[in-house]
C-alpha cells in the first residue's frame, strides 16, 4: 500500500450518526508480519525493518507538542457555542449558492448533538451534517422532536439533496493555478529543483495556504467552517496519553506509519522553509484523509467539495442499490458536466467518466481560482462540472438526517477494517463492526526454497500482495481465509516434502498443498499460527476481558472508547485465529496426507487405509 494513491479507504469529516455520542469521522503499510518459525518476531513490518519503538515514539513526541502549542490547528475542544455553529453553517450555505450550488429548499444544514453549559447552548463538533427540516421556514434551531410529517415535507429516494459546482471545489490543479499566490510559488519551487510533489501534497499546501488569507480567502466561508466547527478524531491526533494507550496495536502502527509518511514528506520537500508549519500540514493531510469522497478521493484526483463533505456516513444506507452479490452498483454521488441532467443519465458511472476525460471540453469562463473573494454569483454555466447527491432511501422523513456510505462502492467483503477506517475517520461504525487484523506473512530471506514458494503463490494468483508480500485479514467473528491454512503449509514445506516445490508441480503445487501435506508439516503450519498469534496478543497492554469491562464505564472518553472497540476487534480476530489452529493441531492425528491420497488414488489403499498391495500377486506374474 502506500499514501494517497495507496491509501485505499474513503471520506467527508468522518462522523457516522451519534446515537451514542461516539463521533465517526487505508493505509500505511504498518502490519505485522509473521515469521515461518515458531519463535519469530511479531514487531516486523511488512515492508521490512523494527518497528514500534522508533514510530511510537515519534507520533507520541508530535502529540505532546501539539497538546503544548497555544495555536495548535487541531483545535480539540470538542464542543463550540450553538449561535457560532449556526453562523457558520449559514455563511457555507450562502457561500455554496452565491457561487452556483443548489440545496434542495426542504434541507438544511444543522447539528445533531446540543448540550447546556453555564447558560450557553453547546454543539457537539463533528455533529453537523445536512437535514431534512421539514418546512422552508423551519431552521437549526428548531426542536426536530416537533417536526411532523407529511407528504409535501418527506424526501423521496432519488429526489436531489444538493449539487455543488466545481467552481468551489478545492484542487491539485487550482493549487497550480494559483501562479502569483504562496502556494503557487511553493509548488514553482519544488518544480525547479525536480520534486515530483503528489497531487495531495498540493493540495494540503493550497489548504495551507488559503487558511492563512483568512477572510480574503475565497474558502473563507469553507475554512472557517473547518477551522472551528470540526475537530480532527484520528489517533493522529490523539493527545499522548491516548497515544500510550493504544501501545502494541496495529491501530498504533497504522496512524505512525502515516504519521512518519507525512511528516517525512513534510521535511523532504523543506515546507518549513515555505513558512508551512508541520502541524498545519499534518491538519490539512486530516483534512483530505477523512472529507475528500471517492471517486474524488486517491491519487490525482484527489478533491475537497464543500457540502458535498457535510454528509455522515451510515453503511448499507443505499439498501436497495445493490447490485449482482451484493456489490454496490455505483458510489452514492456522482459528478456531471453542467448542462446534463443529472436525473436522467443512462448510467451513473457514465457521469463519473465524463470527469476523467469524456463528454468533450467547455470554456472555463471563471476567473483564476482561489485568488481573492468571489466576484459574485455564479450560474450554470460559470461551473464546468457539478457534484450531485440524491436521497438514498425510500422516505427520509421531517427532522431526520440525510446520510452517505461512504464505502458505497466497495463490496462489502473488501471494506477496510475498523482501523483502518479509524485512521482516517476517526470512527468505526456502531452497526457494521469490521473488526480485524491485518496479516502481512514473509517468506523468510534464508529460507533456501524461497524463490520456488514465493512463484507458486504467484501463479496460484490465490491471495492478495502475491508471494512477495502475502496478505490476509483475520476477522474477529470468521473463519481466517482458507488460503491462510495453505499459505502456512507452503511456508513449512521443507526436507522430504520439498519435493512439491518443483517445477514439475508448479502449475498444480498450490492444488495439491489445499489438502494436508505430511503430519509433520501439518504441525508446523499450526504452530507457526498459534505462536504468532500468541505473540501479537502479548504486545497489547490489555487483555480482551479488561477492555470488556471497560466499556461499561460511564464517564469514558470518546478516544478510549474508539481505541477499545477498534483493539477488541485486532485481539478477537487473533484470538480467533489462534483457537482455529490450535483445533486443528489437536487433529492431525487423524487427518490424511499427501502419501496416503496418492496411494488410494492408485488403488493401493482400500477405505480402512490398509494396503492393498499383494507380494505374491507380482511373484505369480
């Protein structure tokens, strides 16, 4: 995997509905990685080389900085004054229609969460999202609770929610647009000297860089809105003591490699000397990770609609869009060219193509992007592309949010696991646990048969990374992948047995190994498992029944609770593993072997497994 374009999650200001205040809001290559010998090292990455103690401390060192900096980007107050949050919210919406948008006139943006503080009305950060409110004259501040329902007010599914033109939209390209401007001469520079600066690169420097115009901005209504009405909940962000308390996981190792990507990227490229702050930049790669919405999300691509991002995330909330095996047929947006009817493409996915290249081109009749405040309205016609999302339920009825899956177009077996979307979001979703460890398993460098195993596990094509990097994902309530179980046997295949490692098996090596080589290699395939995951299991600073009980505490803070529901997930999937293959240790007793199929194929075994083979038969002959 790797950054942006390697980066395989989805999404806006993670938040998934907070029924019980848990706000929601992939990766770097950071797994573990298991060795073919009993006693090995879980603290390998992946990608080679320890880890743990030099990444753990460098993300725990940025978080007491950051805890200890009076300006710290990340603001962390958790909640921000109801009249502020309603003026906010009121100058994007105006801002999003002056510049070509359209709302549909029944919704609203507003909040879901409120509490009373010394006489003030608070809102909860991270709570704010878009809402069906019922009339055109009701507003946020309204109680919802009094809303009724009735046919003029109720959202039908495909009605249009909100469209927002690519006139506010926030890019790679923008930012190299911005010729005169300071991220314009950042990127310049980094020309000049040969730095290939990724899209998201330019993207956060052209965040950077607006942020600090402040009301001259063009964003201003945008990034203020970012600025004090949201808060960023990855562990990226975490304070130290949170940090220490998710030591030994994978969750730790997948936010410090990201960590250690961004801010060596961060120092490669000299931004200090751009006068970019590191936590600024750090803000703005959060920013990108957990708003910016596929199919707009990886590589050059990547994009920041405002509004578009104000949708929450909630899984399977398109329910009746699933297409052949439960695949979603389309992501929960779409992008078109102004003009079209939005409504009535043949197809949604011909709408996301015409954004890469298709549906000819149109003069851009806007002025240079991002330099200074908007000149005015915009129509139709001053925005080359739209970015439209339609109501994905049957009847969204008065007072009730408006929601997106994020991970519309991915199927729901390849979704990422919780900490991966932690990572990014900051959430996991309450409903649809995903709960999990990702495997990474190398073929060990001294292992003499290596070259062999790994082509087998390339011509096999049976599992993801292929023989160079294997990979699998334990599940905390499933069976591991059954190509876990042969991956394992073909790691121990050695002495007698390495027979089915030449080349006259190649093309069927991978067949004969799904079935029980030789007892002894069936024993070390289970005990290389087990004791990995033993292993694994004692890098957490809890146990499984300390973190149960955990959850029953009242008073528990958001960033506990999030890390103890995402460990829970990486220490039952492991402990699930490790009971898998303890079960069948205790049968290898009793399981048929490579030699005993061979023979019974032959006719030389009868069903009792006794031999067939007669001496005195051959001596007659």
């Amino acid at each position: 995997m790797t950054l942006f374009p390697l980066l395989s999650s989805s999404s806006s200001s993670p938040r998934v509905s907070h029924n019980n205040n848990n706000n929601c809001r992939s990766s770097s290559s950071s797994s573990r990685c298991f060795s073919s010998k009993s006693s090995f090292s879980t603290l390998s990455r992946g990608k080679g080389g320890k880890i743990h103690q030099n990444h753990y401390s460098t993300i725990a060192t940025r978080a007491t900085r950051s805890n200890d900096s009076n300006n710290n980007i990340n603001n962390n107050s958790k909640y921000i004054e109801k009249a502020k949050v309603q003026d906010l919210l009121s100058n994007l919406e105006r801002w999003l229609r002056e510049n070509g948008s359209e709302m549909n006139e029944k919704c609203e943006f507003g909040f879901s969460s409120m509490m009373e503080e010394d006489n003030t009305l608070m809102i909860r950060k991270n709570t704010c999202g878009i809402f069906n409110r019922g009339s055109k004259s009701s507003s946020t501040s309204s109680s919802r609770s009094n809303i009724s329902s009735d046919d003029n007010t109720s959202i039908k599914k495909n009605e249009s929610i909100l469209k927002v033109g690519d006139s506010v939209w926030m890019t790679a390209e923008k930012a190299r647009e911005d010729a005169d401007g300071k991220c314009g001469k950042i990127l310049k520079r980094l020309a000049a000297q040969g730095e290939a600066a990724p899209a998201w690169v330019e993207l956060s420097v052209y965040l950077v860089c607006e942020l600090e115009k402040g009301e001259s901005s063009f964003y201003a209504p945008y990034l203020s809105y970012l600025r004090e009405a949201t808060v960023l909940e990855s562990p990226l962000f975490w304070s130290t003591e949170d940090v220490n308390a998710i030591a030994g996981s994978q969750l730790l190792d997948d936010a410090a490699g990201y960590d250690s990507y961004v801010r060596g990227t961060y120092e490669s490229l000299n931004l200090s000397n751009d006068g970019v702050p590191e936590d600024t930049f750090l803000w703005a790669f959060g920013i990108l990770r957990s708003r910016a919405q596929q199919p707009m999300r990886d590589g050059s691509e990547v994009t920041l609609v405002p509004g578009l991002d104000m949708l929450n995330h909630k899984a399977r909330y398109s329910e009746n869009d699933f297409g052949v095996g439960g695949k979603k047929k389309k992501p929960d947006w779409q992008v078109y060219e102004a003009g079209m009817d939005d409504g009535a493409m043949g197809s949604p996915m011909a709408a996301i193509t015409n954004l890469f290249g298709g549906g000819g081109k149109k003069e851009d009749a806007r002025g240079s992007s991002g330099s200074g405040k908007s000149s005015g309205a915009k129509s139709e016609n001053n925005n080359i592309k739209f970015a439209s999302f339609r109501a994905q339920q049957d009847t969204i009825q008065p007072g009730e949010e408006i929601f997106m899956d994020y991970y519309a177009s991915i199927n729901f077996d390849e979704r990422p696991l919780d900490g991966k979307t932690c990572v990014d979001y900051g959430f996991v979703d309450p409903v649809e646990r995903n709960g999990g460890y990702e495997l990474r398993i190398g073929i060990p460098e001294n292992d003499p048969n290596r070259e062999d195993k790994i082509d087998i596990c390339d011509v096999s094509q049976q599992i993801i990374g292929g023989g160079d990097d294997p990979t699998f994902y334990l599940k905390a309530y499933e069976d591991p992948d059954p190509n876990l179980r042969v991956f394992s046997r073909l790691l121990n295949i050695q002495g007698s047995d390495a027979f089915l490692l030449e080349a006259l098996f190649r093309n069927n090596a991978w067949e004969l190994i799904s079935e029980p080589v030789s007892k002894e290699n069936e024993t070390q395939a289970c005990e290389t498992m087990i004791a990995g995951c033993k292993d694994a299991l004692l890098q957490y600073e809890t146990s499984i029944e300390q973190d149960e009980d955990m959850l029953s505490i009242q008073d528990i803070s958001d960033e506990k609770l999030l890390s103890i529901r995402v460990l829970l997930g990486e220490k039952k999937a492991l402990r699930n593993t490790l009971r898998y293959f303890e079960t069948i240790r205790a049968s290898v007793d009793r399981l048929e072997y490579y030699q005993e199929r061979r023979l019974r194929q032959l006719n030389l075994l009868d069903e009792d497994g006794s031999s067939t083979y007669d001496p005195f038969n051959d001596f007659i002959a």
